[in-house]
C-alpha cells in the first residue's frame, strides 16, 4: 500500500482496486501519464540545477534533490505504508545524514491544488520524519506557469495528517474487498487507462453519465424522479418527463427530448436524424469548385500549435478529383513568423474555398494569427464565413449511438480507421515531447501521418453527413 495508490484512490476508489488487482491485460497504456512523468523531471531537474540522485545514496552525499526512494514505515499500529516520494528537496535542519533534511514536493498540471496532492505530501511527510529522524513541517507543490516555475508551500499541521491517515486506512480495507462500483463521474474516465474496461460495464448496467449531456448532478436528478438508468430514459414520455423535471427547476423541454433521443440511439445502437431541411452539400461545400479540411496539432500547456495540418481538394461535377495534403510546422514557439505566411498563402490561393474543421479550436487560432498578421477587420470577417465546424454540423442534423461526438468517436463509427492504433491528440503530444528532447525526425513523422489521418477523417465525416 503506498502513496501511488492513495492518488488513484483519491481519484476513483474502483482505479486504485484496478491499479492493485486488476488483470493489466485489460489496462491500456496512458499518453497522458507519461507526458506527466517526463514533465514533472523536467521541472525537478530545473528546480534543483540539474543537481538530481536516486535513492538513498542521494540523501547520504546532500544532493540538492533527490529521487527513486522508497520508504517502508510503520503509518500506525498494525498498519504499515510505502512511499515513493516524487522528489525531497534538501533543506536547512539536522537529520541523521548531517547538517540538513529533506522536505517532500509534489508534481502538479494545471492550476489547483487538488487533496491528491495535499495528501501525498502528508504521507510522504509521516513516513520521510520517521525515516530521517526529524520533524518536517511543510512541503511544496512545484508546477508552471506560463513557462515559469512555481513553487508553492503547503503546511503540514496535525488536521491534514490524521485525515491522511484516515483516507490511508479507509483504502486498505477498500482494497481487501470487492470491486467498487463505477464512479457516476464519468467525465474523470477520459484519460483513465481502466476507462474501455469500464465502458463495457456502465453500458451493460445502463449508466446515466453515458449519455452525452448528462453529468454527475443530472443523473442524480433523473434517478429522484424515477429514471435509474439509460435504457429507461429511452422510452420514458417526453413531457411527463419534463414536468416530474420542473420541481428541480430542470425543465426544458428541448433539453429533456435531446436526452431521450440520445439515450434512445445509444441504447439501441441505430442514429437518430433531426433535421432532414438542410441541404448539407450547400452548407459543407458552398458549391465552390474545391475546399480546405484543416487540423491543428497542439501542445496547451505551453500554448503552442506546432503543426497545421491542410488538405486540399478540387472538385468537378461534385466528384473529388485532386487530393493534397500539406503539413506546415511551427517548430520554434515566437521565433519566426514564416509559418503564419505559409498558412495565409495557403487560406488566399483559393479565397472562396470552404475550410472545413472538427471543433472551434481550429477557427480560433487561424483568427489569433490573422489578427497577429495585421490582417484588417473585413479580410478576418471574410476568413471567418469560410470556416464549417463538422462537429457543429453532426450535432445539429443527428443523434448518433455514440457517448461523445468527438473526431476519433465519430470517425470510427462511420468507419475510418487511423493508421496507427489507439492513437489520440495525447499521444501526438507525446511524440512532440519526445521529437523535442531528442530531435528524432521519426517521432515528427508520426505526428504528420496523425494528422493527416485527422483530416481524412474530418472528410470522412464531411462526405458521410452529405451521403446520408
């Protein structure tokens, strides 16, 4: 039992039961952890000047920071726990190694400071006061910034402990039993390596949080007025419905027809049409002799696009008869502008071509560099008309049988299929972290045939909606 599982636990008490017992052959390998991992040395190494040593040997010589020790303590009578400590810091005090001690730190992403990370850092501290022989009193949360790094302190006082150690034992016995069941908040599954193991379980049970639209607090709501689960929504009466709704101030009855509809296709696997007036093919390809599809690919927490993704098409007689596809990269953040004229040159060689995209993020950054490059107010409003959101697109004309409408959902759903394997924008922005500590052009390749499969696939979805 140790800090590793007390985080999953804190998280999802049936991911840390998984993380303990499961058979990992059903466990999928996490983008996201491993881009955590490899961000959260980068940070340590810069927070301690590069002075970073494994293990014990670390603490007996006074290295700045020290990494890879393990811990095995008594947390209290009858109970012992492990710990990993991410990173101790050496600090003015006396321990037994000499004239100094350790404080424990943590890793986080994002702005807040979660109970994950108070709690690691007080058990960290229990185990770490033992281990050294003295008392600590605090520990730090390192995280960035705007590219900054920033270190915050947090206090380890008597409350915090007990409460950790609490948590520690109530996981214990957690662990020793069954299963838990599926947590009602789905949305945490996302990026959770358990999470199609889960899925095929919640779809059996009916869960409510399937559906699209329906959050922890909605679920709740359905099950007060008698609709435990999705199966039942599906063929539940659309205005009683919204009326039992009305006493939570949940009346809408737009809203309550969009979640009955949904459940309706996910439970019986058919899509559901729900505006047959749209001519698609006027709305998607403005009847112009050729088109864009465009995708970006990202790295957010540093605010960096690094490679736009274009496909361009001409059409004769509404039939595709020139396909390209051009990757135009942006390697270096703020250090030259020769991709933004790259990017316009490509929008204005065919001024009246649709550009079309999967989700706002793409619209959105072409607007940002369109104002960076002193575009005036008419030539943005004109780009801006000649952009098709897709995704808007299949929400407002179908309700699939699918849980999230997605690229990679929909995609899949209607067929495509991408040439590598569980591949995600995740895993592209590990590529580029990877192509970006070693300079491997391999790891750049794989995130340009990405991309260009994300653009055949927003085709795909474009000829689909027109098709049907």
């Amino acid at each position: 039992m140790n800090n590793i599982l007390l985080k999953s636990y804190l998280r999802c008490k049936r991911k840390a039961w998984l993380d303990y017992k499961g058979d990992k052959k059903y466990k999928s390998w996490s983008a996201q952890g491993s881009i955590q991992l490899i961000n959260q040395y980068k940070n340590f190494s810069l927070l301690t000047n590069g002075e970073l040593y494994g293990g014990l040997k670390g603490c007996e010589k006074g290295y700045k920071g020290v990494i890879g020790l393990k811990i095995n303590q008594e947390l209290k009578e009858n109970l012992n726990a492990v710990v990993y400590p991410p990173l101790l810091i050496k600090s003015k005090g006396e321990s037994k190694w000499g004239q100094y001690k350790y404080i424990p730190a943590v890793y986080k992403l994002g702005r807040k400071t979660t109970k994950e990370h108070y709690s690691e850092l007080a058990l960290c501290s229990i185990l770490l006061e033992s281990f050294e022989g003295v008392k600590i009193d605090y520990g730090w949360v390192i995280s960035t910034l705007k590219n900054k790094l920033i270190s915050e302190k947090i206090l380890l006082h008597k409350k915090l402990r007990k409460k950790t150690i609490d948590i520690f034992s109530e996981m214990v016995i957690s662990l020793a039993g069954k299963i838990p069941k599926i947590t009602e908040d789905r949305k945490k599954c996302s990026i959770c390596p358990w999470q199609t193991f889960c899925d095929k379980e919640a779809k059996s049970k009916g869960y409510l949080t399937d559906i699209d639209g329906i959050g922890k607090k909605t679920a709740i709501i359905f099950k007060n007025i008698g609709i435990s689960n999705f199966k039942e929504l599906a063929f539940a009466n659309e205005e009683i419905i919204n009326n039992k709704l009305s006493k939570f101030q949940q009346n809408n009855l737009e809203k309550t027809t969009k979640f009955i509809n949904q459940s309706k296709s996910y439970a019986t696997g058919i899509p559901i049409k729900i505006n047959r007036s749209r001519d698609l093919s006027k709305s998607i390809f403005k009847r112009k002799e050729g088109f864009f599809v465009f995708d970006i690919e990202s790295d957010p927490d540093n605010k960096h696009d690094f490679l736009y993704g274009f496909i361009s098409i001409k059409r004769r007689n509404n039939k595709e008869n020139f396909y390209n596809y051009e990757p135009i990269l942006n390697l270096k953040k703020n250090q030259n502008t020769e991709y933004i004229e790259k990017i316009f040159k490509k929008l204005f060689s065919e001024k009246q071509w649709p550009v079309l995209h999967y989700g706002e993020t793409e619209k959105i950054a072409i607007v940002k560099l369109a104002e960076q490059a002193s575009l005036n107010s008419c030539e943005i409003d004109n780009l801006k008309s000649r952009f098709i959101d897709l995704h808007l697109l299949v929400r407002e004309t179908w309700v699939l049988p699918l849980k999230n409408y997605s690229l990679k959902t929909v995609a899949n759903w209607i067929g495509f299929n991408w040439q590598n394997k569980n591949v995600s924008g995740s895993k592209a922005l590990f590529w580029w972290i990877q192509y970006n500590e070693t300079l491997n052009k391999s790891f750049l390749q794989k995130i340009i045939d990405y991309n260009k499969d994300d653009c055949q696939a927003t085709l795909n979805i474009a000829n689909w909606l027109i098709e049907n």
